[in-house]
C-alpha cells in the first residue's frame, strides 16, 4: 500500500512539473517582432496588433509625434509614417486634429481596438521623453517596442490607397509605445531621394503570441 501511495505520489509529482513547464515554455511572450520601419508600413495589415520593435528618427512637435517614412521601395499602402502614442496611463502632450493629447495623465492604461497598452516608465523611457519635450521641433533616434495598430486600409482610386486612421488628420498607423530600449538626441533632416528599390526579400514571420495582447 505505501508503495503504491509512494508510486501515486512520484506520478503525479512528475504531470505536474511537465504541465508547469510544458506551459510555461509555450505560453511566455514571445520577443516583439523586429522591424524596420520600411518592412512594417509595406504591409501594415500583416502585423496588425503585433508586439513589434523597430528603429528610426522620432518627430516631436505641433500636430506632429510620429517616425517619419522616407526612402522606402515603393509599396502600396504605406501612408504617410507611424504616429505615436504612450501606453500605460502617461499621455504624449502632442495637439493635433482632431484630439489633443495633453493635460493630466489617464487614469487608467491606454486602450485601443480593446486591447490594454502598458508602459515601462523606466530611466531610458524619461531620457526620451525629456528630449522630445525640449522647447520648439524635437528629434531623437531610438529604438521602440510597443504594439502596432495597421488602422484601416482607405482607397481613392485604384492608385491612390494608405492605411490609416490615427494621428493627425487620421493618415497614419498606430504604434503605442510599451517600452524604449535605446535614445540619442538628433538632427532630422527630410530628404529629396527617391524612394528605393522595391525590396523582394520576404517580411519576417509573425509569432501568434506577439499578436495576442
């Protein structure tokens, strides 16, 4: 009899690590999805409520909180850049039409299309708040994780189509800011180039865990 409660006990020991580990290893979070901002705004809906990282220039001024799209292949559908917002209960203090995100924090987490947006509020997420806030148009260049909303995908005619929906004058899609790996003060200059050569090099594979909030 103690042998077989002995035995039980060692079987039921042994389900329960496995489905302790077994679980966990597939339920953690899957790293964000990274990106260049080229690769992302190629095909928005793709990636539509991903975890994503990517890298670029930041813009932070009047009717303007956005990383800008330049030189990128010619695709359809790619909108006139990323605009940016705060996860968590911090607002951007960026005024444009047709909302102006400015005065007191929320008081509650950001949420979008039903999904909750949190934030990291740590030392680099202040540094890169702190030099966007400086007095007239602001640039940095950093490295943003944060959940990306594609909007939706508008037409004007077989030439003429973006996906947009947020930001100014809805012409953009949406990425909230959850996290700030990396910031450095900078110049952003526009340029006159003409776009690059349309990229035939496969866009990175989507982890259903990134799109789960």
């Amino acid at each position: 009899m103690k042998q077989r409660v002995g035995v039980w006990i060692v079987g039921a020991a042994i389900v329960l690590l496995a489905a302790l580990f077994g679980v966990d290893a597939s339920a953690r979070p899957a790293d964000p999805i990274k990106l260049t901002l080229c690769q992302l705004l190629s095909d928005p809906g793709r990636y539509n409520h991903a975890m994503v990282e990517v890298s670029g220039y930041v813009e932070h001024a009047f009717e303007d909180f956005s990383m800008p799209l330049e030189n990128c292949p010619s695709q359809k559908g790619m909108g006139m850049g990323l605009w940016l917002d705060y996860g968590g209960t911090q607002k951007s203090q960026t005024k444009y039409c047709c909302v102006n995100d400015i005065g007191a924090d929320r008081t509650e987490p950001l949420v979008i299309e039903g999904i909750a947006c949190n934030l990291v509020a740590d030392a680099t997420f202040d540094r890169f708040k702190d030099l966007l806030m400086r007095r007239g148009s602001t640039a940095v260049t950093a490295t943003l994780v944060g959940r990306f909303f594609a909007g939706e995908l508008m037409s004007f005619g077989p030439r003429a189509s973006f996906w947009g929906g947020y930001g100014h004058m809805g012409s953009f899609s949406l990425l909230v800011i959850e996290r700030v790996r990396e910031v450095r003060p900078a110049v952003y200059v526009r340029t006159n180039e003409p776009p690059a050569r349309e990229s035939t090099a496969p866009l990175p594979p989507i982890d259903p865990r990134t799109v789960e909030p």
